[in-house]
C-alpha cells in the first residue's frame, strides 16, 4: 500500500525536528542589572532564558501544521493541549526575562523576584510533560515527533531552574497578623472579598436577568490584560458548559450565590476522548483569578476516569468558599501559586493533583465512594524537580468521608495521598482526620518509587486518623515535632518566600496559631 499523505507529512516534520532544534548554547554577556536571587551573572541567565524561548517557538512550530489533520478527538485533543501549554511557557518565560532585565517593573510580580522567578520556571518546567502525557493512547508516530523537542525544552528550563535560589530575607520577619490580606492583594480586592454587595461589571443569569445566559459569553466579553479587576456576577443555577479562561483574561473574579446555589456543571472524561487536561468543567490560566460562593463539577462518574471539574493555571488565583466535585481528579493545580479557603473538595483517586504551589486552609476534604475495590488516595503531587518550589500545604482543613462513603469506610481504604512524581512534596498539619483516613496514612504509588525522595510531612494532626503511630516508615517521610519545621510550611513563611511561596488572596491565618 503506497504511503499516505499524512504519513509523507509525519515523516518530512521528522526530518525537519532534528534540523531545526538548536542545541542549548549561551551567547556573548550583556549589562544587565543583577539579581540577588540568581546564582549566576544575570546576563548569563538572560541569554539562557531567549535561547529556551527560541525552542519554544520552534517546537510550536513542528506541532501547529498537526492542528486538524486528524478525527481522532483524543489526538486532536493532545495536539492543541502542546500548542496551549508552549504558548504558556512562552509567555512565562518571557516574564522571567522580563523580571531580570527590570527588577523594578511590577506588571507581573509580587515583589519577590526570587519567588517569581522560580514559580514561573518551574510551571514552564511542568508544561512539556503534560503535553507529553496526553498523547498517551494515540498515534504513536505523532508522539515520537514531538517527544525530542518538548525534552529539550524541558531540559533547558530545569537548567534556567538550577540558577536561581530563594533569597534569605530578614530572619526577623513580621508575621502577618490573623485573617490580614497579603500585601500584593490590591486594596479594591480587599474590599471585594470583605463584601456582600459589590459593583459588578456583568451577570450571568440563566432565566434571562442579567448580561449573558452563560458564564463563558461573559468570559470572552471580559477585557483582556486587564490591571484592575473585572467582576461577573453569577446568579443562582446550574449551568452546563464547559468554561475556559484563557491566559489573555487577567483579574478576573467571579461570585456566585454559594456553593450550593450556583454550580457550573460537565462531564468531560478521558474515557469518552478527552485529554486530562482538557477535560476540565473549568479551566483558569489568566492570573489574578479570584472565584467565590460558585461550585465547579464535573459528573462524569467514577467509571469514566480521568475527568476534571476545575483546573488552574492562574498566578496568584484565589478559590473561596467554592465547592470543587468530581471523582478521579476532581481538583488539577496544574502550576503556578494557588490559595483555597473554607472550600469543599471531593473525590475518590488522586482528586487534589498536580504540580502548583497551593495552600489550602480550612477546607472539608471529602473521600467519596469509588469503584468496587477501589483505593481513595487524596493528593498526587506532581513535583519532579528539587530546585521547584511546588507542593501542596494543607492547614485547619477537615478530612473525612463523603455521605456516600461514610456507612462504607471499613471496607473501603483511603490514603492521605501518593507519590505521582520522584520530588512529590505534601504537608497536612493541625487538621482534623476522621476514620476515613487508613492508619498507614500513605499509599505507594509502585513499589518503592520514590519513597526515598518525596516529602510527606505531619504536624498536631488530630480526629481518629490523626495519630502518627501507625503512619508508613518511608525514608521520605516525616513527622514534625517541633513548631520550627512546620512554620516554614504557613502562609507567613510562604509570603516571605522561603521553602514554599506566597499564596494569593482571601482572609488567611499567617502562622501555626489560629
């Protein structure tokens, strides 16, 4: 049979992967003003970062002629997930080199350029591998022609990682007073997370009242780049669709009439073609996203796997009082700095996944009932590298069984969590575990893997599950007995930038006391 058109394209884009990919080299230094968060001369960074920034463009460039060449819903799916996630590490990237060459300009940071620097390298770091796993189950041939190329970016971005560091700052730091703003929260946002009635700039409203009758009209209505905040208003109802913020959508918020009032509903599954990535009910990349009183779901069920209900890629994003519902992967923090509060999660596998840096503070965290023999693991933190400064801090939060699971919990197991990648890094302390929670605590994810370099920590955990005697004996694993190792892992030490990074938003406590 002679070869097909498409297989002469695949074969001739083979060719061109090999020619077109420079290797990874730095060019000539230039004056640039040095920061103190960078191991190297800053020029040397800055000419690292526009290399990597070229390959980028490159690779994008061998995948887009792929856009639409296929019926396969899942390989389509994969091919616009790479040409998302490169166009996200583009402009991540070209903040990095922004802050560099401008330490002064504040579009983009908090403030902290060694937090910013390393938040928006490691999601730049993340995003190849995404792209990568969402071709698994589809044409191999398109995989293997884009698999060289996203590992050479991967491979310069984990490179641009390992020249910046944390900066030590005062060890006398102020601590942030109970339920205070962090400082980089506009003083306007103050006053729209502290009120009731707030001037909003659309409504949605399924009966007709308001501006539009579904969320994602007022999304593509919404400013783009926007510096000030931008608020719809999402009156009471279940709106079936599927919404996504691209990353053009800066300080968007959305307030709805409570968790249980207003509900954006989907179903999208990675049984049914979809990409885990893709298959989220809500997707967020615009930073500065701020949503409060809504529910995200998705009720694809625990048969159909992989299936989203919320995913965020937003900077400094802020979720409170929001529901977020699903069964595997309910809750995907794909990058970037995220803060929850008093929202509540549920799932059954892996439904708090991903590779952000996220605090979740007095939260409910809900194992529901899965399939029959089926092992509920709550977190799968996707840390891969030790210079990223992701991982998941949960403080206050209660963790107990969902109504369905509760009459079930002594025949169906439920873990803390799992080691998804070799660095995979979750803290839970002060919170409540019911006898939801197996006393083991823990669960591998294959044999041995990773048990030696994830860090799993607990702190004055308390509830039938909270006692550590029973807890697995990994070399990874760690009990905190003394206030001084879980201080670093609140909010406070979070701001000022040290093991973990500032997280974004709503009232929050600073340290360990309430």
């Amino acid at each position: 049979m002679a070869p097909s058109f498409t297989t002469k394209l695949l074969k001739l884009l083979l060719m061109l992967i090999l020619c077109v990919c420079p290797s990874f080299a730095i060019s000539s230094p230039t004056d640039f003003l040095p920061l103190e968060c960078l191991k190297v001369p800053s020029s040397e960074f800055v000419n690292s970062v526009k290399d990597t920034i070229d390959t980028v463009k490159q690779v994008a460039s061998i995948i887009s002629p792929f856009v639409n060449v296929f019926g396969d819903l899942r390989l389509s799916s994969a091919i616009s997930d790479c040409l998302d996630l490169l166009d996200l590490s583009s402009d991540e990237l070209t903040w990095s080199l922004s802050a560099t060459q401008n330490p002064k300009g504040k579009d983009n940071s908090t403030g902290d350029e060694g937090s910013d620097l390393r938040t928006w390298l490691s999601a730049a770091f993340v995003n190849q591998d995404t792209c990568i796993d969402g071709f698994d189950g589809t044409n191999s041939i398109v995989k293997d022609l884009v698999t060289g190329g996203l590992n050479q970016v991967t491979s310069l971005v984990q490179q641009l990682l390992s020249m910046v560091h944390p900066v030590s700052k005062n060890p006398g730091r102020r601590l942030i007073s109970k339920d205070q703003f962090p400082s980089w929260v506009m003083s306007e946002d103050r006053k729209l997370l502290q009120a009731d009635g707030v001037v909003v700039d659309a409504i949605v409203a399924a009966d007709g009242s308001g501006n539009f009758t579904k969320v994602m009209d007022a999304v593509l209505a919404a400013p783009d780049y926007s510096m000030s905040r931008y608020v719809v208003y999402i009156k009471r109802g279940v709106y079936k669709e599927n919404v996504e913020i691209k990353k053009k959508k800066w300080n968007l918020m959305f307030i709805g009439d409570g968790m249980d009032a207003t509900i954006i509903s989907g179903d999208r599954n990675c049984i049914d073609g979809w990409t885990t990535f893709r298959s989220a009910t809500f997707a967020v990349s615009g930073r500065g996203f701020i949503a409060r009183d809504i529910t995200f779901e998705n009720t694809a069920g625990p048969q159909k796997h992989q299936a989203v209900a919320l995913r965020s890629d937003s900077d400094l994003s802020v979720f409170f009082r929001c529901g977020i519902k699903g069964y595997q992967d309910s809750l995907y923090t794909h990058t970037m700095r995220q803060f929850y509060r008093e929202c509540r999660i549920s799932g059954t596998i892996d439904f708090i996944f991903g590779d952000g840096t996220v605090v979740f503070q007095n939260c409910q965290i809900l194992a529901k009932m899965g399939l029959p023999n089926q092992k509920n693991t709550i977190t799968a933190q996707g840390r891969k590298d030790p210079n990223q400064p992701t991982g998941f801090s949960f403080q206050f939060c209660n963790i107990s069984a969902d109504s369905d699971l509760v009459a079930s919990v002594n025949s169906s197991a439920t873990y803390l969590g799992r080691p998804w990648k070799q660095y995979s890094r979750t803290i839970i302390m002060q919170s409540y575990m019911s006898n939801a929670v197996r006393p083991e605590g823990w669960l591998e994810w294959n044999g041995t893997l990773h048990l030696d370099t994830l860090f799993y920590g607990e702190y004055m955990n308390y509830g039938p599950a909270g006692s550590v005697g029973r807890r697995v004996n990994w070399p990874g694993y760690h009990i905190f007995n003394a206030s001084s190792q879980a201080n670093n892992f609140t909010v406070a030490q979070f701001i000022e930038g040290n093991l973990w990074l500032p997280s974004t938003g709503v009232r929050f406590t600073a340290g360990l006391e309430v």
